[in-house]
C-alpha cells in the first residue's frame, strides 16, 4: 500500500458528503430518511434549460469548447453582471467553472503562496477551510456570530492581518448561516481590502435566493474593488443545476489568465452542450427562479417557526440561501453526537456545525431545499428527538 502526499493530511473528507452517504446507505435499506444535510434543490431543473441542451447535443455540439468557455456563454455572464450585478465586465475577463468548488480550488491554486495567509470566514462551507491548506497556504478565520447577526466584525477581522495575509474570502448570500452581508458591512469590509491590499475572493452562488425584499450586494460592485475581486458564481443552486457542474468567476483580465492556467490542467472546459444550455439558463431562467424563490420562502418560514417553538431550540430568520443554523448548545452535547443522534433515531439527516469551523460549535444546519411535505414531517420527528436527547 502506498502512502498518500504528506499534504494529503490535511484534505479530510467533507462532513456533508459524510452525513449524506451515511443517510443514503440507511435509506437502501428501507429506513425512512428525510435529507436536510445536503443543499441540492429538489426541484427539476427547468424544462427551458434542458430542451437547450438536447438541441445543443441533436446539432452536434459535443466537442471541446476554449479553455475559457464559449464566447456565447462568457458574453450572456458579462452581459448578467452588468446588468444585475453593477459590474461592467467584458467577456475576456469570465472563465467557465465546473462548478464554483473549481472556482475556490483555481483561485486559491493561483495566487496562494506556501505561508501566505488567507482570511475565511467562521462558520463557512469547509472548502474554505481545508484547499488553502492543500497549497501551504494558512487558513485564519474570523468570526461570524450570532448574536450580531453573523454580520462581520470589523475590528476582529482587522486583528487578524498580517504581513502574510494576501487573500479574504466571502460568502453572501452564506452557507452555513443564510446571512446576507449588508451594503455597509461591504464597504468597510472593501476598505480594509484596499487598505492591506487583498484580494477578495467572493463567493456569490446563492444570490438569487433571497427573501423579503432583500438584495446580495457584489462587493465588485463598490468602488475600488473589481480590480482585486475574483467573483464566483454559477448555475447549481438558483437554476437547480446541480449535476451539470457549470459555474463561472469573473475578475480583471490579468487574473482570469491566472486562473485559465490552472483551469486547463483540471478540466480543459465544462462540457459544450452544458454551456449552451447556461446561456438559454441566464436569458430565459428568471421566472422558474423565482417560483422556486417563492417556494423556498414558504417552506424556511414554517421551518424556523416550528423550531423555535421547539424547547430550548433556536434559530435566526435566514436571509437567503436554503439553510437554516439551527442553535441546540441547550441539548449540552457537541453538534457531531447531535446530528448523528437525529439521524438514527429521527431518521433526519442534519449536518453537525462544527463541519463549518470552531464557531459552528453548538450548532447543526440544516437545508430545507427538500419539499414542504418532508420538512413538516421533519420538524415533528426532531421535536421528539430533541426532548429525548434532553431527558438522557
């Protein structure tokens, strides 16, 4: 047998994917599993978008596009950003992803030295955490709290730059927390980045899931940033698209290069047919967005309803995305034992906080990007499970 790369040591295997093959191998056997671990919309991905891409394979599109992905797809993406996002791009400055993962592993790949410092926030989605740390690179977090509404903390975050520090990461809409970051915690967090010279890497997937009339800034957007912002986006989570793996980032042409050369070792491009059905996905997607956005509303506010009514357990009102981080430091067990408690004996499959960094603690998220019908059953399931733990 031989062994791995020492840096291999630092990868571990994702908390989510975990939770989900444990929930996957119980429901093989007949067990009743409700999946709330995983954030993959149970919707179908719209008929529009997938007639796109049978035409696109019947015309015989099923070759090697550019490294940097089609001119029609970078051209629609530069087009949104424009026009939704306030930042004028060009179609030279987008590279098609597989995926936003490509994205976050490619920037990291390209501008992270072994001992350079990169600022993730606390709790967040564990790539953030661990492909730092694949390049000798130091992930340093900052927190996100709940009691301030895990908005950023400023002065925290400021103690924590160095004369390494050369990266910050975002994430808003947030994964795990839901929280938007507001237009005024951006533009400070957009001074300090021009004050210590950072670049920002801004994690913007679930931008489009937002609720009660709020709006997901692009920090791009303010004035000073494009030029030191890699924006990361795709098509998984708002177009339900999740197995197509098509995502995008888009920063100044300079660093687009930087990224293509790493890109290009990986993947080469995101399949042909794929794009062509992104495009027809940003042009013609926004009405099945919004019946799904619709929807999403409906089932995260009997969520958080039910489960601050529950004993002892609390959560914030997300903002956006599907997630809720659901406060269970009450049950005085760590969130690990907790969600694998829910899910062999409330046949509920969470996910424990502490995947998401220290501040996770005390925590467990859950996605109510299952059904309505499922949710409700959940809740009466976890109810019970919660006053059984409480008892013991």
């Amino acid at each position: 047998m031989f062994n791995t790369a020492e840096r291999m040591d630092k990868l571990p295997f994702s908390e989510i994917r975990v939770m989900m093959e444990r929930a996957n191998r119980m429901q093989k056997e007949g067990i009743d599993v409700i999946h709330m671990e995983i954030g993959r919309p149970d919707f179908d991905t719209p008929d529009v978008i997938k007639d796109a891409a049978y035409k696109s394979l019947q015309e015989g599109h099923v070759f090697y596009t550019s490294n940097y992905g089609t001119p029609q797809l970078r051209a629609a993406i530069a087009e949104k950003l424009t026009k939704e996002n306030g930042v004028a791009y060009k179609p030279e400055e987008i590279l098609v992803t597989i995926g936003v993962g490509e994205g976050t592993y490619a920037s990291m790949a390209a501008f992270l030295n072994p001992g350079d410092e990169v600022l993730v926030p606390n709790p967040v989605w564990l790539n953030y955490i661990h492909v730092p740390e694949f390049f000798g690179a130091k992930p340093v977090s900052y927190s996100l709290k709940e009691e301030n509404d895990y908005q950023i903390d400023m002065d925290e975050l400021e103690s924590k730059i160095t004369d390494k520090t050369r990266m910050l990461v975002i994430n808003t809409p947030g994964n795990p927390t839901g929280t938007v970051q507001s237009r005024e915690t951006l533009m400070k967090l957009a001074d300090i980045a021009k004050k210590y010279d950072l670049i920002v890497v801004s994690d913007e997937i679930y931008e489009k899931l937002v609720y009660g009339g709020v709006k997901a800034v692009s920090i791009a957007s303010l004035p000073g940033m494009k030029e030191r912002t890699i924006t990361l986006n795709g098509f998984s989570k708002c177009y339900s698209m999740t197995g197509w793996r098509l995502g995008y980032a888009a920063a100044p042409v300079e660093m687009i290069q930087a990224l293509v050369r790493v890109h290009q070792y990986i993947n080469t491009c995101a399949a042909s047919f794929v794009q062509d059905a992104g495009v027809v996905a940003l042009r013609e997607g926004e009405p099945y967005v919004q019946k799904m956005v619709a929807e999403y509303e409906r089932r995260r506010n009997y969520a958080v309803k039910a489960l601050n009514a529950m004993d002892g357990i609390s959560c914030k009102t997300p903002e956006g995305a599907f997630y809720i981080f659901v406060n269970v430091k009450s049950i005085g067990l760590p969130s690990a034992q907790i969600a694998d408690y829910l899910l062999d004996h409330a046949h509920v499959a969470a996910v424990p906080g502490s995947a998401f960094g220290s501040e996770g603690e005390g925590y467990i998220r859950l996605s109510y990007a299952c059904s309505y019908e499922k949710i409700v059953e959940a809740m009466g399931r976890m109810e019970k499970a919660f006053a059984e733990l409480k008892k013991n």
